[in-house]
C-alpha cells in the first residue's frame, strides 16, 4: 500500500467485501474497515437468507425461465406502488445478471437459482442462493477470498467515526476508532460507506419507522446509522428513511427465523385469538406491522408436514424446529390444545381453508394461492414480529456516488447496502426479498467499478 493509503477504504465487512474484491480484481490497494469482531457471524450479510436476484442470470436460462432486468424494474414499481427510485433499480436489475455471474465465476461461490417456490412479488424466480440458504455460508466465502488476495487489507476492530474532505469537498482520509480508544487517520481518495442501515439505533427507528418500533430488532447490533450520521454531516442527501424490512415469521422461542417458504408452500398466520388477519401471501415484510398491531403483538405459523418437510431446505427453518419451538398435533382440536389458542376458532378457520383450497370458498382476505388443504398432523410455531434492516439512507447515484442535495457527488464517497437507500419505496410493503443483498452487493460491486475508473 503506498504513503498516500489505499486506493479505496471499504468501510463494514458484509456486502462491502464485494466491492474489496471487485476492486482488487480492478487493480486497486484496499482497506476493510470493520466494527465488530464478531462480523462474520453478527452483520445482516451473516444473518440472511442469502437470496440474491438475479434478472437474466444463465441459472434462469438454463431452466427455460425468460427474465429481464426491464422485468425485474417492473415487479420493482408494481410492489412498491411505483414509489421506489426507478433510476435505481433499474440500475440494480442491470447489475444482478453479471454480479451472480461474478459471484459465481470470478469468487467461485456455489450458487443454485431457487424453484421450488415463489417470493411474493417476484414474477419470476430470480433469487440465487447458496446451499443451506444461510447468508453465513456466503459471508464465509466472501471472508475466504479476501484473506487470499494480497491487495485487501483488513483493520478489524475499528470503528469509522469520521470521513475528511479538501477545500473542493473532496476525500482526503478517513478517522477510525481503535479497541483502544485511540484514533487514527487513514489517507485515502475513496470510501465505501457499507455500515448498513440505523435498525439499532433506537431513537432512529421511533422517529423514521414508529409502526415497528415495538417489534423485535433481529439484525446487526452495529446497524446504529453511522453512514448516516457520517454522510449528513458531509451534506449528503438522504431519502426513504421510513422504508424498513419487516419480518412476520420470527420463533418466539428461539429467536431464529420460521421463514415465509411455510406460507407461500401454504401455511396460515394465526392470532392469540386463533383468527387470520389478512393474505399472508402479500409478503412477510409488510406482515411483520399486521402481526404487531394484533392481540399481545404474537401469533402462530401453522403448517402441515408437506410443508414442513419442504421447508428443510432453508437451515434458518431447519434450526427452529431443531430447536423444539415447533409444537405438533394430530388434529385440529390438537393445534388449539397444544396452541392455547381458542379451539372453535381454530376448527374454523382450518374448515375454511379447506374451503379456499379446493376453491369451493373465496378468501374473503383475497389470498388465492393456497398449494394445498392442510392435513393433519400439523405444526405450530409461536411467532413474533421483527425488524430487520432499514431501507432508507444516503442518497445514490447509479455507481454508488453518494450525491448532495442539489445532485451533485461527493467526491470520492459511495455508499452501499443499509447505508444507502434502497429500491423498496416506503414503509415495508415495498420490499422484495433479495433487494437487501441486491443493494449491499450490487451497490458495492458498482461503487468498485466507480472507483477503478476515477483512479
Ligand atoms: C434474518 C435476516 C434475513 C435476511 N434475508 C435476506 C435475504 O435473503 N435476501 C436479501 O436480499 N436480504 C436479506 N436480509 C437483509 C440483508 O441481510 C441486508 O440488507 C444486507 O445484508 C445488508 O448488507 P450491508 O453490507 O449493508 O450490512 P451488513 O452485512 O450488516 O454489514 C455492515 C458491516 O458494517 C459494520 N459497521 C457498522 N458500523 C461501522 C462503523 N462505523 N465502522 C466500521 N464498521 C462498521 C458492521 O459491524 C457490519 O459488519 C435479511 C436480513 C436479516 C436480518
């Protein structure tokens, strides 16, 4: 690394390894700065799903599945009410092609396209993922490649506290916080801001988000806005600050993820009241502030054991009921027994669901796409609302550039992931699942690009 510093700072050890490893790939000297010790198992990369979209991937080609960066914007626009930054998702789409591709090619991250079912919204499937379906084992690969490529440093634990400009606005260096509690300053012409969102951040979450505040945080601890704080205070722009993914399949028990694959395979949310509370097929994000708003802020996910056994692909679902938070029964005076919930509730609703199923009833919450009739024996699983990352921040241009709010870049500062706003519009109904990662990886990968080409 030369006197001047790196090339680029790449500030969070999740999403931004891509750009570390693209921009190394690029030719230039990097530094990762990182928070946490504990990244590779605490950051949001670490804790996902690991489902990646990609429009036009050769995954979906050789599955005969026609797709296109113009159909992804479009499902973008459609799930968001036409309120996302269509500049940018278009920019996204167009990138989540070659960056699967990237992935897979240039870091030799296993991918597989995921089938066996549908995330609501998604026309068509697009989302990539590694086996187990666990973000851990991406972030592992990730870690792996940039421990092999001498142009990546890694400064771990240090914390970003402040980016420095010139006189004309642009980067000079940046300051970090040692374990020690010393400082120091990195010179440096570029950096990455991929510090993820302000979920942490309890103050933030009631001002931008208050309809989830009362849910369960379920996301990195180190999430507490600092690209933010940091790009604001170099007069950044920033946009969709109320834009947040929920999650309404949290284990009260284990605290793990049920996952939504119990739903769209054909499983029911129920309240303490053992009622339905709307089409959970709409999508789990938006469901998360449904489920808080019911009786005690608590429900249950019932499925049967066709759904159970489809949903042991997902290592997420599979440590929750390892876990022994699934409650089974042979009937449903059994479910409402081993729920608590209120059993002529529950024989109604199931009796009604049998009626949707085999179409002979409508859905008066308009749910269509109920796979089958749930049989006996079935499984519950207590669930609670949770936040998982935030979807508003700084204010991007299609290469990441972070921009002002006359439009105009900061030179030299990009941001990705939670640190940058996202594609998903306002509020939580927005969200489409892959759009995290899509922005934490796709952002960082053209941010490297950006970068590569200032230099
Ligand atoms: C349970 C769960 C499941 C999810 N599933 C999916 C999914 O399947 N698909 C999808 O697209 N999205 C999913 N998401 C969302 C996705 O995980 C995030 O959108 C994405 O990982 C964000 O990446 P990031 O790089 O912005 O943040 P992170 O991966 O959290 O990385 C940020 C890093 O920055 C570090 N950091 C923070 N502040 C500082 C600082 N000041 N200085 C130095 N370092 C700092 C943190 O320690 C952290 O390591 C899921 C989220 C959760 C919680």
């Amino acid at each position: 690394m030369s006197e001047d510093g790196p090339d680029l700072v790449v500030v969070g050890a999740g999403g931004g390894l891509v750009a570390a490893l693209r921009a190394a790939e690029r030719g230039l000297d990097v530094l990762v700065v990182e928070a946490s010790e504990h990244f590779k198992r605490g950051n949001n990369t670490a804790m996902s799903t690991a489902m990646i979209p990609g429009a036009g991937s050769r995954w979906q080609r050789e599955a005969g599945i026609e797709d296109s960066p113009q159909q992804f914007v479009d499902d973008v626009m459609r799930k968001t009410k036409g309120t996302a930054d269509q500049r940018l998702a278009l920019a996204l789409s167009n990138v989540s092609a070659p960056l699967v591709e990237w992935l897979s090619d240039h870091l030799r991250v296993r991918l597989d396209l995921m089938t066996d079912f549908s995330y609501p919204g998604h026309s068509r499937s697009r989302c990539h993922t590694v086996e187990g379906r666990q973000g851990g084992a991406l972030l592992d690969h990730l870690v792996r490649s940039v421990a092999d490529e001498p142009k990546i440093d890694m400064l771990i634990p240090a914390r970003l506290t402040d980016v420095s400009v010139d006189e004309d606005g642009a980067v000079i260096g940046v300051s970090v916080t040692m374990q020690d509690g010393s400082m120091e300053f990195i010179p440096t012409r570029a950096v990455l801001l991929a510090t993820n969102g302000y979920g942490a951040n309890v103050e933030f979450v009631s001002d931008y988000v208050p309809e989830i505040a009362s849910a369960r945080y379920h996301g990195s601890e180190y999430s507490t806005g600092d690209a933010l704080i940091i790009g604001v205070r170099l007069g950044a722009d920033s946009a969709f600050l109320d834009a947040y993914q929920g999650h309404a399949a949290l284990s009260k028990k284990a605290t793990t993820l049920v996952g939504w694959a119990t739903v769209m395979h054909g499983g029911v949310n129920l309240d303490l009241e053992g009622r339905r509370f709307g089409d959970e097929t709409t999508g789990y994000s938006e469901y998360a502030a449904l489920l808080a708003a019911r009786p005690q802020s608590e429900g249950w996910i019932v499925i049967d054991r066709h759904i159970y056994d489809k949903c042991l692909a997902f290592n997420d679902f599979r440590q929750t009921v390892d876990s022994g938070a699934a409650a089974w029964a042979d009937s449903a005076e059994g479910l409402a027994r081993v729920t608590g919930l209120p059993e002529s509730a529950v024989l109604e609703e199931l009796a009604a669901l049998e009626s949707y199923a085999r179409r002979s009833a409508t859905d008066p919450y308009g749910r269509t796409s109920f796979e089958h009739e749930l049989v006996a024996p079935y499984a519950a699983v207590r669930i609670v609302p949770a936040l998982f990352h935030t979807q508003g921040g700084l204010v991007v241009d299609q290469s990441a550039r972070v921009l002002k709010p006359n439009g105009q870049p900061i030179d030299g500062v990009y941001a990705s992931g939670g640190a940058a706003m996202g594609i998903s519009g306002h509020g939580a109904a927005g969200y489409l699942a892959g759009n995290g990662l899509l922005s934490a990886l796709g952002l960082a990968y053209l941010a490297a690009d950006a970068a590569a080409d200032s230099v």
